[in-house]
C-alpha cells in the first residue's frame, strides 16, 4: 500500500471527528435527526477548516444503509466509495477546473436520473466562486426546485464572489479558524501514534505557524518527521519553517515595554540576519501585545504559549503601562505590518515601527492630563493658603478696622478764601470786553498708599496772582474785577468731597458688599 500523508490519512470521517466546528457540526447534526433537510448547503471557510471533510460526512449520514442517520459505519461500501470519490451518487465537480457553463450543463442533465444505490443524488461543487456568471445562471432554476431525491452541497473561501442569487437559495455555514489549543492537541495525538517524539513547545509552534488550518499544520507535521526523525524539538521546527521562538517574541516585546531601543533593535538585526520572515516576526510581536492586552481586561486569559518565565517578566513590564497605551503600540505594529507588504526593504519599515512604538511611550496624552488635573480634586474643597503678603495686609487692615477710622470731608473750602466780591452795579452791560486769560499751573500731588479714597489725589488751586482779570476799556465806566476762578474750583471740590463720602458710606452699607467681604474674608482698604 502507498504512503498516505497525514492529512489524508486522518481526515475526519464521522461528525465526532471534526475538530474546531462545533456550531456547524451540532445544527446538521440536528437538521438529520429532525429530518429537517435543506435542499442546499453552503460550506464557507478558510482553507484547511473542513469544508470538504464537513460536505462528504454529510453525504455519508444521508446516503448510508438505513439512512439518513448520524451514526453511521465509516467503513461500510457505501461511506468509503464516498469518501475516495467513488460513488455515483455523490458526484464532485472542481469549480477551478469546470467553471464554464458547458459543465455545469453536463452536470444537470444527470440531475433528472434517480440515485442508483442511495437515498439521494447529491452535487458537491467546490471553490464554487470560481463559476462564471453563466454557469451561475444556468444552476439557478434547478438549485430553487430541484427534485425530492437531489441535495447540493458548496464550498467556497470567498463567498462575496458568490451571487446572492445563490447564497439566498442555500443554508449558509461559516466553518472558523481552529484554535491554536485543539491543532496542537491533535498533533500531538497523531506523533502518538506515528511512534514521534513531538516536544509540546514544537506542537504549539507547528500550530501557530498553521494559522488556524489543521491541513496545513498536519502537513508540516508530515514535513518535519521526514527532517527529524523519531524527535522533534522546538529548535527544528524554527529551523525548518523559518519561525521566531515565543521566547525571543517575549524578549522583543519587553525591550519595547522598558523602553530599551537597544536591545530591540539587536534581536530584529538577529532576526533579520538569519533569514527569518520578518512579517511573521512582527505578526507574531502583535500577538504577544495582544495576549498582554487581553490579560489586563481578563485576568484569567492565557498567555498566547510564551513560557511561563518570559510571560510573568512581561507582565510585571507592563503593570505600569496603561491600556490605552499598548493599544497604541498595537495600531503602531498594525500600520508598520501594512507598510511592510509591499516594501522591498521590510527591515527599514520594522526598525521604524519598533522606534515610533518605544518613543510614543513617553507621549503626554489628553488622558494623562485629564488624570492629573483629576487628581488635584474639585475646586470648592482646595484649602485656601494665605501667602505672605496677604497675611500682612490683612493683619494691618485688622489693626485699623476698629478705630473705623472714616474721611470727612470739611464743607469749608480748602483752597485759598476768595475776595469780597464787590455789591452789582446796575448799569448797561459794557460794549467791548477783552478777556485776557493765563493758563493756571496745575501740581499733582500723588500719594505713595495704595489707591484708596478721593483725598490722596488733590489738585492745588492756582495763586491769587494768576486769575485771570477781567478789564473794562471803556473809559466811562469803572473798572470791574471778575469772579476768581478759585471760587469756583473750591466749591467745586467741595461737592465733590461731599459726593465721595456720601458714596463711601453708601458702599460700606451695601449688603452685596458686606456679603462679599465675609465670603472672601477680606475687608475694604482706605
């Protein structure tokens, strides 16, 4: 008998053999038992998650002896006809292959014969978005009413290329991405029974390069007994496919989170320098930030396979590193990852990434800032602290508040007393009079206390010499002295002196004054 490769050696055959799809595994489980069949099925998935596996398990429940049934013998005729792809009632066509209408012709002529040995007829297609538009419109009509006695069953890893004629005609599946735990379990369960050695850290490295598709990780599997032997250790499987040790993830990952450019840098030169695929290196870095973000949200999280050591020193790195922060450093990576698809230089763009992430840890942020103002807490209950000077003009205005002492202002003029005036004469008003003015010298007196009551500021009157005489020229008539000016300007003053004191009591007896004073505890300065 020929070799057969592990992934076709333990493809699955019964429903308790499919590993990662519970959700799909369970609803057609319960579809057979019901008898509650669709007439189309739609099988949608990454490569490697079982699609085909799914599709020909489901063609044995229904076509098996006594069917349809979920427990069925796999190694009865009719299960392995179909599971080689002998049987004439389960017919599979490759919609790479035979895509064009012709085919899809040929394949509905057979729809109107009877299954031969079965229950149904069954049309499995895969990569069915392959199909051109024509062959997609040629199935319509059949794949809306078909007979009793015809399931079809499609398969496809891009479903948007799919028309939604057809998707609305089919029961949609979504088959995921299988956990790293379950693939690197079921490695380990097949090196059992191959006679292989597989370390557990191998087992976890296989199924974290496989991404998510049991085929592919089965088939490095295959690769690596072939390279190894009996034993296979981390260390081959790092060798042989090119990947980046968890622990040289963890050590770049907390170079980063201490800030240490670096050391950083040396272990993407080591990296680089032996050839390994830096997209993965950084896909894997993204993923250990993620594992660290994930654990500060969910304390019970696992630790995405770094070693117990490495990821505990990780942690205690970023106990004093926000969330907001690592998710920074996660869009950083993200952004870099993207450049680095298409660059040719992808060591330059990786350098760039590692730099902007390590620097933008030492970024103030808004959050930073709202925090800190946060932590000086609310305005109303800041203790009020006197400085200095406020103590000291308060303790001098405490001493002279109680002699109350108050500015009155003496209604007498202050100003020099004017003339006698002389008693009117009733005579004719003159005809000509010449009024000869001299501009009065104005001194200022400017008082050193802070600006308080009117009084500090006094504008001296002018001297009785410089008041401007008022002459009569006409011969005829006696002459006449005006009024001084600084008459008027006293009296003036002496208003004003008047006004100032009305107002100064009027605003010490305010209410919204006094109100004032004794919120703020200060007291008014003369």
């Amino acid at each position: 008998m020929s070799y057969q490769v592990f992934a076709r050696k333990y493809r699955p055959k019964t429903f308790k053999d499919v590993l990662g799809q519970d959700h799909v595994i369970q609803t057609l489980r319960n579809a057979i038992e019901q008898k509650r069949l669709a007439h189309a099925y739609l099988f949608v998935g990454p490569r490697g998650t079982g699609k085909t596996s799914t599709a020909r398990i489901m063609a044995k429940a229904l076509n098996c002896t006594g069917g349809p049934s979920i427990e069925f013998d796999p190694e009865e005729t009719i299960c392995q006809e179909i599971a080689e792809g002998r049987s004439l009632d389960v017919i599979e066509l490759d919609g790479a292959s035979k895509n064009k209408v012709e085919h899809v012709h040929e394949l509905l002529d057979t729809v109107k014969f009877a299954p031969s040995s079965g229950t149904f007829k069954i049309y499995y297609i895969d990569e069915v978005h392959m199909l051109t538009p024509q062959a997609f419109n040629a199935l319509l009509k059949t794949l809306e009413e078909p007979p009793d006695y015809v399931k079809f069953i499609f398969a496809t890893t891009e479903p948007h290329k799919i028309l939604p004629t057809i998707i609305s005609r089919c029961q949609r599946f979504d088959l995921r991405p299988i956990d790293t735990k379950t693939i690197a379990d079921h490695l380990t369960y097949i090196a059992e029974n191959e006679g292989v050695k597989l370390d557990s850290a191998a087992a976890w490295a296989i199924a974290k390069g496989a991404d998510g598709g049991m085929r592919d990780a089965q088939s490095m599997l295959d690769q690596l007994v072939a390279f190894c032997g009996d034993h296979i250790a981390e260390e081959n499987v790092l060798e042989v496919f090119g990947f980046t040790s968890r622990e040289t993830i963890a050590n770049l990952t907390n170079a980063i989170l201490t800030k240490n450019t670096t050391d950083a840098l040396e272990i993407l030169h080591g990296q680089a320098d032996t050839g390994k695929d830096l997209g993965q290196f950084l896909n894997d870095a993204i993923g250990c930030l993620r594992a660290l973000l994930v654990s500060k949200v969910d304390p019970n999280a696992d630790n995405d396979g770094i070693p117990a050591k490495d990821w505990d020193k990780l942690t205690a790195s970023s106990e004093m590193i926000k969330t907001d922060r690592l998710l920074n450093l996660v869009e950083i990576f993200a952004q870099t990852e993207s450049n680095m698809k298409w660059a040719s230089n992808k060591r330059l763009h990786m350098e760039i990434g590692i730099i902007k992430a390590i620097q933008s840890l030492n970024d103030v942020r808004i959050s930073d800032i709202i925090t800190s103002l946060a932590g000086a807490g609310a305005l109303d209950v800041i203790p009020r602290v006197e400085t200095p000077v406020a103590e000291a003009t308060k303790a001098a205005t405490t001493a002279e508040k109680p002699a109350e002492k108050k500015t009155v202002v003496d209604p007498t003029p202050v100003a020099v007393q004017p003339e006698a005036r002389p008693e009117p004469i009733d005579e004719p008003e003159p005809v000509i009079v010449e009024e000869t003015k001299v501009a009065p010298k104005k001194t200022v007196t400017k008082s050193s206390e802070p600006f308080g009551s009117l009084d500090k500021f006094i504008e001296s009157a002018p001297e009785k010499s410089e008041a401007p005489a008022m002459v009569a020229t006409e011969e005829s008539k006696p002459t006449q002295t005006a009024q001084p000016p600084a008459n008027k300007a006293a009296e003036a003053k002496e208003l004003q002196g008047q006004k100032a004191a009305e107002l100064a009591d009027d605003f010490d007896k305010d209410p919204l004054i006094q109100q004032a004073l004794d919120t703020f505890q200060a007291s008014r300065i003369n």
